[in-house]
C-alpha cells in the first residue's frame, strides 16, 4: 500500500489550491443555502404564532365585548320591575356564561399564540456563527 502511495503523481500546487478553493466555495455555498432554510422555517413559525396569537385576540375581543353585553342586560333586568322577566335563567346570565367562555378561550388561545412566538428562535443563531467563522478562516488562514 505504501507503493501505491509513493507511485502516484504528484499534484502541482495549483491544482491542490485550486481544489482547496473549490471545497472552501461548496462549504460556502452550501453555508448560506443552509442559513436559507433555518430562515424560512423561522419565518414559517413566526407566521404560525402570529396568526394563533392573532385568533386568541380576536376570540378574547368577542368575549369582552359579550360580557359588556352582560353588563347592560344585568343593568336592565336590576333595574326592571318584579315579574317582567320570564324566563327561568336570565338574559344577563346567558349573555355572561357565552363572554366568560368566549373570553378563557381566547386567553388560553392567544397565551398559546405567544409562546410559539417566543420559542421561535432568532434567525441565523448557530449558521451565522457558522459563516463567520468560515469567512474569517478564509481571510486569514493559519
């Protein structure tokens, strides 16, 4: 084996730079492709986030303003004389047992939104750390 070794020609140092130049720009290229898709899947995550967290606004505005709707209708029935209201649950009740519901899911919905957005990671933590350091060894090999 050793024979084999000894036998091959020898490379011109060209060609064993120019080698080195071409791996050093597959390592880049593939670098910047990789800190792309980390990218694009923190946007996605992002996006994700955004929308549930958005969703949990928008249910929790609809609860509150069904218990403001509580509000006037307790105003109402406190306010109205003995007997008037058939009904066996009140229309106050109804409207606060919707809000109530209506506003803990848009709580736990929009908490559930805001924590996606906070696990999702800063872009280009470990591959910009990556390309750095590749970019420094280039500039100044030792």
């Amino acid at each position: 084996m050793a024979t084999e070794v000894q036998n091959r020609p020898e490379q011109s140092l060209s060609s064993l730079v120019g080698g080195i130049v071409s791996d050093v720009q597959d390592l880049v290229k593939q670098q910047l492709q990789l800190t792309r898709k980390e990218i694009e899947e923190d946007i996605r995550k992002a996006g994700e986030g955004a929308a549930l967290f958005g969703t949990g606004l928008g249910v929790l505005f609809l609860g509150a303003l069904e218990l403001c709707l509580t509000l006037a209708h307790l105003l109402h029935w406190s306010t109205a004389p003995a007997g008037t209201d058939p009904a066996s649950f009140p229309l106050w009740a109804c409207h606060g047992v919707v809000g109530g519901i209506l506003f803990i899911f848009g709580w736990s919905v929009a908490c559930a939104g805001k924590a996606r957005l906070r696990a999702v990671s800063p872009p280009l933590d470990q591959s910009a750390q990556a390309l750095k350091e590749n970019v420094q060894w280039m500039s100044n090999p030792k």
